[in-house]
C-alpha cells in the first residue's frame, strides 16, 4: 500500500514521532542506569503510547502493534510488577530499531511492514508480570459467581449513534468533540443501574450522544457478554473519581476502544467461565529474557538494515525555529526596505557631494543590516549538538555489553549550536570515533582494577564554540596510546620502513591510526580489527573544512578533538589569484603566508621543497595545476606561498597574488563542473566576477602526486 508522503497530517506525525524515538533512545539507557525513576519511567510510556495514538489514527497497525506491546511491558513497570533489568533492556531496545526502520519507510511513502515475530514474541514475554512480585489477591471464588442472573438483552448496533458505532468498530479514523466526551463521561460514571435499563435505552431514539447504558451495551457485543459488567464485583469496586478528570487506566482503555476492536484484546472469555482459571489452564511460564536477548537483538538488526540505505540518501527536511528569532528576521528586513527607499530617493538630489555623503551613510546602514540579517538567518539553521550526542547512550551502553566492558558516559555543550547540515555530517564520523574509544580505549574491568583504576572506565564527549568554530573533544580514561606500537605495526604492514619509523614523533606516530588499512587488533571482530573508519573519518572531517587532532598518554587516555566550522553556508576565505583567474581558499585551511625566495628551495626525491623553521615544507604551483597552457612555464622568481594544512600534514600553495580576506557565499557548481576534483563551489566577489572554491584536500588527492 502506497502512502502520500507529502500528507500534511502524516509529515506532522513522522516529525513529532521522530522527536519522540530520539528521546525515548536517551531515556530508556538512563532508565537502566536509575530504575526507581517513576518519572522517566511515566514518560517513556508516554512516548510509545504517543505513537501508537498517532500510527492508529492513521491506520498504521504494524507500528501501533509494536508501541503497544511495548506499551504493556511498562506498564507493568508502572505498576511495580516488573523490575527493570538490563536483560529488559536487551528485548525492549531494539524496538526502537524497528520503529526507526518502520519510519523510513513511511518517508519512502510505504506501508511499514510488520516486526519480526521473535521481537514481539520477547514482548509478549515481558508482559507477564514477575512471579516473585505480590500479585493482587482474586476475589473469592464465590463472590465472583453468584446466583444466576438474567442476561442484558443485546443492544442493536443502529440503536446507538452510527457514527459512535462505526468509531468503536474502528471504521472511521476521527470522531467529533460530542462524541469523545459522550465516551469520557461514560468511563467516569460506570453503570449501575439494573440490566433492564439496557432495554429501556435501546427504545431511545438516537441522538448527537449516547447514555451509559448504550455504550456498555456495545461493549458488550463487541467483547463478550460479562466482560464489563460483574454486579457482584461491582459492590466492591471503589468508587468512580468525582469531578472531570479520569484515570490514565481509563485513558488507557478508551484509546484502546477507539483503535479497532479487539486488536490487542486476547480472545474475551465466554460468558458464564469461572474467572479464576484452573491450575492445568495456567498459561506456559514467559521464556527468560536473557535467552532471548540475542535473537531479538538479531533480528532487530535485520529490520533496520534496509532502511539505513534509504535513510543514507534522504535527509532530514525540517527545523524548528523559535517564533521570537522569526519575527527578528522580521523586523531587520522592515529596516533593510527603509534602507532600500533612503537609496532610491537619493537619485533625486540635486548636490553631488551632499548625494554622495547620503549615499555613504546608507551603504554603512546597510551593512549593518545585512550583517544582522545574515547572522540571524544563519541562526534559523542552527541545531543544538545534542541532535548527535543524543545517540550515544544507546550506542556505548549496547557496545559496552556486548565487550562485557563497564563504561559511563559523561557529555557536556549538548545546547552548543551549529549548522543543520554539519549536524547531519557530523552523526557518522563520531559514531566511529565514539566505538573506536570504547573498543580500544576503555580496558576490561579486571584490567582496570589491576592498574588501580576503578572498574568503570569514563568516555567523555564535549562540545564548545571557539570563535566561528565549534570544537568537539572525544576523551576517555583508557590505556592510552603506544607510540611504539603503532611504529612497529606501520612497520610490519609495509608502510614505511624501519628509519622512516624511527624518524616519527609520538604526534605523527599517533596520526597512524588514519591511515587506510591500519590496525592494531590482531583479531577482526564485528566491531574492530579491519583497519577501516578512522581513515574516512578523516576524509570526512576534512571535506567539512575540519581538523582532527589527537593527544594520547600511556595508562591515562586519549584525547581526540575535532574542529569544525559553525557553518558550510558562509565561508571565509582567503582570495588569491592565478595569472588573471580569481579562486578562494577556505581560510580554516590556511595556516600563514610568506614571501617566496627561489634561492632557499631544493628538490627532496624529486619534490619541492623549501626550509621553514627547521623543517621541509612541500611546494607546489597552482598555476600549473589551475590555469590552461602552464604546465611547462618557467618558475618565477619571487612569489607568495600559503602554508595550508590537510589534516596534520603542511603543504605550501604558491601563488601570483594575495588579494585579502573575504566572506563569502558558497554556491554549488552547475552540472558540467559538478565533481571536478579540487573544486568545492563557486561564488560572486564583490566586484562581479566568478571565483572558484578550492577543495584543498580535494585538490592535493587529484594533483599532489604529480610533479609540482
């Protein structure tokens, strides 16, 4: 069954529901940690029962079947007969696996396809309350059979509102104002009233609400005689809570009659049958949770692993923005049109210097308006850092577990602010770096004890801006780093020989790990040991005009932090020109600039080279590289060299002319240049001409292994 993805209705739910998994994800690992919270134990119930309002006013069963059932596992934790354990934990994660790939495929405008049967059979499991828990005493068995009474005489369907029937039946997917508080009052004030008044009310002729007797009636059909009614139970039930409020059991149970009949009802006993079920009748015993942790596990896996292909290619298309930070949008483009007719009326002064000492005021107006403008505009698309942080809880708690490691999780500037896109690019490469510090940082608890460190390794994850930059440090209190590990096994994979090994700082030494197929496990394991990541981590970094540094100490840790720009919309760069073409250089890529003496360079094994402060810097021409028609030119004598960085290496670009810094405005390349190698956009300067973007990683990677 298709979807219309563009419903309003339905882009409204996968919003909120979205929101909803990603809290859930952050309240369910600290529930584990603090299993008496009643509170977060309230509120992760909320969530899946949220969803399961929305996914059944929608008509999406499969997803309401999951929130359900999950619904009843805490519920059962609600009422403290379950406790919350991590083998809990083990079946009721992955359904947040689930939904999340049932939710891609509703933004690919499908059906959600149904939970794998071993996730909702561990469900079903769980929603049987612990044996050793007090249960409530039954009722004697004589209390609940009395005497036999005359049964109700059944209520026709027509003799009830139809659109109240039909909205029962799960036949129509609203119902109105009247009609939900006629169900409201319903469950407020049961009927106590004799079974012939059911006979009296059916004679009444239909209106805009139904009576007490009515809607017990259709329950009656609809479930099975008895089932609501016991009168001999009733004269012990505590009294209906007065005044306009229902219990959440009540709620609960209304919501259920509105999402269709008996769909997670077990089969309604038949009326007459002894409520107290023998002991042969006795359900089976719930298999353990912890057998069934891995499957379940599996399983989930499996469910999502198509939809993370889809959810590659499709980004998220939504923001919330603050209403004050719009109507201060507002507000600056009100100023930018008093600016707009200030300029437009100067035309018609008659004294040019007076004309020009106006026309100078409202240039200097409008740079500051446009300046604000800009900033706030540029806030509309930031995102706070937690929108990624908010995954590793999950992510360290499950890996920590599967490892058998003890591992606490410690993060700080998740309110820290930046660009929606670098909060979408960013997800990936510190996933990697957050299980690489888990993996191989933390050691086993048993190691830890013998080092004299407490048994529970800490991972720290910090954000914090830095000017127009925002640094992200990834730190934990593990073994640290061996630099002469990681020489030796450069070594042993032929990357370098022995000397060049030798020649290495422990910094370059750390900077190994980068390299692709560089690993110091000796055994490949799911999570580990195949020498992939860190290196596109790398690439990743340095393709969002970010650094990566790393600081590491034997038996104390390691320290990585990355520094990326708050925004990839608007660049500073530093403007250059080649011969008579203009390009721009990210100015987080550049380092210094000096002036350029031939007499100083040598040739290092075929490469260029020039001394600074002790050591050989490479050089390289861009004119050759960027202009048509200059491979073959002679070398100038004089020129500027741009020391930029590609992440911890140093490259100097030589170039004709250094025009200045400017901000600007980065705009992709048509489809003919789309994917040149070196090239990241294009841009207008300020006089009108074209400048393009230089990619410098980019640009090293396509030309740094010719000649320069």
């Amino acid at each position: 069954m298709a979807l219309n993805a563009d419903d309003e209705i339905l882009q409204d739910f996968m919003v909120e529901a979205g929101e909803i998994l990603e809290q859930l994800n952050e309240q369910l690992v600290e529930l584990e940690r603090s299993p008496d919270d009643h509170d977060l134990l309230n509120a992760v119930f909320r969530g899946f029962h949220t969803i399961k309002g929305g996914a059944g006013f929608l008509g999406l069963n499969n997803m309401v079947d999951v929130c359900h059932r999950s619904e009843d596992v805490f519920n059962l934790l609600r009422n403290g007969q379950k406790q919350v354990t991590a083998q809990l934990m083990d079946t009721v994660l992955p359904v947040l696996d689930v939904l999340n790939a049932q939710f891609e495929q509703l933004r690919a405008a499908e059906e959600p396809g149904p939970a794998p049967a071993e996730l909702l059979q561990g469900l079903e499991a769980l929603a049987q309350a612990d044996a050793e828990q007090p249960a409530v005493a039954p009722p004697p068995a004589a209390a609940l059979a009395p005497a036999p009474i005359p049964e109700p005489t059944p209520v026709p369907v027509a003799a009830a509102p139809a659109s109240v029937a039909a909205m029962v039946e799960g036949e129509m997917g609203d119902i109105t104002d009247e009609e939900f508080e006629a169900l409201l009052d319903a469950l407020e004030h049961p009927s106590s009233t004799q079974p012939a008044a059911a006979a009296e009310a059916a004679a009444t002729p239909a209106g805009d609400d139904i009576t007490e007797e009515e809607f017990e009636a259709l329950l009656d059909e609809l479930h099975g005689k008895g089932q609501f009614k016991a009168p001999a139970v009733e004269a012990t039930a505590p009294p209906a809570p007065a005044g306009d409020e229902i219990t959440e059991e009540e709620f609960e149970n209304l919501l259920d009659e509105l999402h269709g009949k008996g769909q997670f009802k077990a089969p309604a006993p038949a009326a007459g049958a002894p409520a107290a079920a023998s002991p042969a009748a006795a359900p089976a015993p719930a298999p353990a949770p912890a057998a069934a942790a891995a499957p379940v596990r599996a399983v989930a896996a499996a469910a999502a692993e198509p939809a993370g292909d889809k959810a590659a290619a499709q980004a998220e298309t939504t923001v919330r923005v603050d209403t004050k930070r719009l109507d201060d949008i507002m507000n600056m483009v009100g100023e930018l049109v008093l600016v707009r007719n200030r300029i437009a009326t100067l035309a018609h002064v008659g004294d040019i210097n007076q004309a020009r000492e106006e026309m100078i005021k409202a240039v200097a107006n409008l740079d500051v308006v446009t300046g604000d403008l800009q900033t706030s505009v540029m806030k509309t698309r930031m995102q706070p850092i937690k929108k990624v942080f908010g995954r590793f809880p999950r992510v360290v708690r499950d890996l920590a577990r599967t490892l058998k490691k003890e591992v606490n999780l410690v993060m700080q500037g998740e309110d820290t602010d930046l660009d929606k896109n670098l909060v979408e690019a960013l997800a990936d490469p510190m996933v990697h770096l957050v299980r690489n510090a888990v993996d191989h940082g933390v050691e086993m608890p048993e190691v830890r004890e013998k080092a004299g460190k407490p048994r529970q390794g800490t991972l720290l994850l910090a954000a914090e801006q830095e000017g127009d930059h925002i640094l992200l440090i990834i730190e934990d209190d593990g073994a640290g780093m061996d630099p002469e590990v990681l020489r030796r096994k450069a070594v042993e994979k032929g990357m370098m020989d022995a000397d060049a090994a030798a020649r290495l700082d422990d910094k370059e030494a750390f900077n190994l790990i980068f390299a692709a197929g560089f690993s110091t496990k000796t055994e490949i394991s799911d999570v580990s040991g195949r020498g992939v990541g860190m290196d596109v981590v790398k690439t990743r970094i340095a393709q969002l005009n970010g650094s990566i540094d790393i600081d590491s100490q034997r038996g104390k840790g390691t320290r990585l932090s990355i520094k990326v720009p708050l925004t990839l919309a608007i660049m500073p760069t530093l403007m250059i020109k080649l011969r008579e073409q203009t390009f721009a250089l990210p100015l987080v890529s550049v380092n210094e600039i000096f002036h350029l003496d031939l007499t100083k360079t040598n040739v290092v094994d075929g490469q260029l080279v020039v001394m600074v402060r002790g050591k050989a810097l490479p050089l390289y021409y861009l004119t050759r590289w960027l202009v048509g028609g200059c491979r073959g030119v002679p070398l100038p004598e004089t020129g500027h060299v741009v020391v930029v960085h590609i992440g911890t290496q140093l490259v100097g670009f030589v170039v004709d002319y250094l025009i200045g810094q400017e901000e600007v405005v980065i705009k992709p390349l048509g489809s003919m240049l789309h994917g040149t190698p070196g090239l990241a956009g294009a841009t207008i300067t300020g006089d009108g001409k074209i400048a393009l973007i230089l990619d410098v990683p980019g640009l090293m990677k396509a030309y740094g292994r010719r000649q320069a």
